[in-house]
C-alpha cells in the first residue's frame, strides 16, 4: 500500500510545482508593472482599480463555470484571503513604490516565502523546532539591516519600507489561507470569491480615488495596470492557489525563492534601475534563511 502511495504522490507534487513556478513568474513582475503605474496614477486607483477589474473577471469565470457560492464558514476564510491579497498587498506595494524602486522592494519581499511558512505553521497548530524561528528572525533581521543601513536616505526605516513589511506580512496570511482553502474550493474559485467578496470595499475607493485623481496616464502605465489587473491578481492565482493545494504549502512554497530574483532582473530589464551588490548580497543571506526554514519544516 506504501508503494502504491509513493508512486502515486510524486506526480501531484510535480505537478503542484509546476503550478507555482507558473505562479511565481507571474508574481514576479507585479513590483516592476506597480512601479510603472503609480508613476503616473494614483496609488489608491492602482491598488483598488486592479481588484475591480479582477473582480469582473472573476464573476464572468464563476458564471461561465456555475460555481456554486461558498458556505458561510468558507466565506469568513474568504475574508482572511481577500484582506492579505486582494487589500493588503496591493495597497501597501503600491504606496511604498511612489517613492522606492522594483529592487529595492523585491529585497523586502524575499521574506514572503518565510512569512508564508510562519503563517502556515501557526494555521495548522504544528510545533515547529526551534532552527525554524530562528531562522526566520534571521531573515527580518538583516532586512531590517539592509534597509536601515543602505534602503534609508537618512539611515533609518522610511514609511515605504514600513509599508513593504506590512504587504510582506499580509500576502503570506493571505497565501497560507489560500492555500488551505484551495483543496476545497480549487485554487481559481479561491481567488475568484475572494475578489468579489472584497467587492464592497474595493469599488467604492476606486470610485472615490479615480473621483479625486482622475487617471490619465499614457499606454505604457495603462499596460502595466492591465497586467496587474489580468495577471498579478487574477490568473496568476490560478496556478499559485492550484500548486499550493496539489503539492502542499510547505513543498511549493519553496519555489517562492525564485520570486525576488526574478523581480531584480526584470527591475533591470525593464526599468533600467540599478541592482547594487549590497541589494543581491542581502537577497542571497535572506534566501539561505529562507532554505534554513523550509528545511526545518
């Protein structure tokens, strides 16, 4: 029966890693494609306006699919996955890259795959050992280094920095949450409910931000917010929530170890911003933490 089990097992955790490698890439440009945007519109309309649109999307795949609605238990859940996602992690990278760069940001990012474990473990009531919060202080602490010593104009945490770590802490509630909820609702419905329960709150702010700053921006700050809109906060979670349910939180979150370096290059590629060997030296330590949690996982 084992053997039957073990030949069975590893083509699911394949495939969930295929799924959120597929994910992760798609997330990958989401700092580089918010730092476009808000350069030319309102960060509020930024954060909000790409979960309206997601939204839209999202009612026309939950009609054309027939998705039965969730049950009030797995509304409430919903909520925690709409706060961190849809809410939480666009506002606040959209808020901190008016004034900081792509690179900058995906150096504070490269604590989420942590951040996402820690959440995970507290969910599930697991007694982790103590190499795993070790490890994870590790990595905030020389974030925190990095960005006193060389992120800060004036050697200290600026509010963008502060609004970096708070997108960072809620996207790993918001993925740890998904990610459990996925084996229920499969990963494109997650996402899809949580868009349109966060609906009461999204539109109205779009309304007002778009009221106050009305958005006009040329075609390259628009294709940025489309990708944001169909890809960042959409179709990306189809295979992120999808891989998350197949192969387990802990196995294909590791892949999220890739994310800030593929942010760094295309923050070079694309924007042309300087990637500075302090910048990498800090996403390689965070990494090695970040290899140290998993592994006591």
């Amino acid at each position: 029966m084992r053997a039957k089990s073990n030949a069975i097992a590893p083509p699911a955790v394949t495939g969930g890693l295929a799924l959120g490698a597929l994910g992760v890439l798609a997330f990958s440009m989401s700092l580089p494609m918010t730092r476009v945007a808000v350069q030319q519109l309102d960060p509020w309309f930024v954060a909000f306006g790409r979960a309206v649109g997601a939204a839209a999307l999202a009612w026309i795949y939950l009609r054309g699919t027939g998705a039965p609605r969730p049950a009030a238990r797995q509304r409430r859940r919903l909520l925690i996955v709409a706060l961190g996602v849809v809410v939480g992690f666009p506002l606040f990278t959209s808020l901190a890259l008016t004034g900081e760069t792509a690179a900058h940001g995906a150096v504070v990012v490269t604590v989420l795959p942590a951040m996402t474990a820690i959440f995970a473990v507290v969910r599930a009531g697991e007694r982790p050992p103590p190499l795993f919060w070790a490890a994870g202080a590790a990595g905030l602490l020389v974030v925190l280094t990095f960005l006193i010593t060389t992120g800060a104009v004036h050697g200290e945490l600026s509010v963008n920095d502060l609004y970096l770590l708070a997108a960072v802490v809620l996207c790993g509630l918001g993925y740890a949450e998904g990610g459990v909820l996925a084996r229920e609702l499969g990963g494109a419905r997650t996402i899809c409910w949580a868009l349109i329960l966060a609906l009461p709150a999204t539109l109205p702010i779009t309304v007002i931000a778009a009221w106050l700053s009305p958005p006009q921006a040329t075609a390259g700050a628009w294709a940025a917010f489309g990708y944001l809109t169909a890809v960042s906060m959409f179709l990306g979670f189809f295979a992120w929530y999808a891989g998350l349910a197949r192969g387990g939180i802990a196995k294909v979150g590791q892949v999220q170890l890739a994310q800030p370096v593929l942010t760094l290059i295309w923050s070079a590629l694309l924007l042309g911003e300087s990637v500075t060997p302090a910048t990498i030296g800090a996403a390689v330590v965070v990494l090695a933490c970040v290899v140290l949690i998993q592994r006591a996982r």
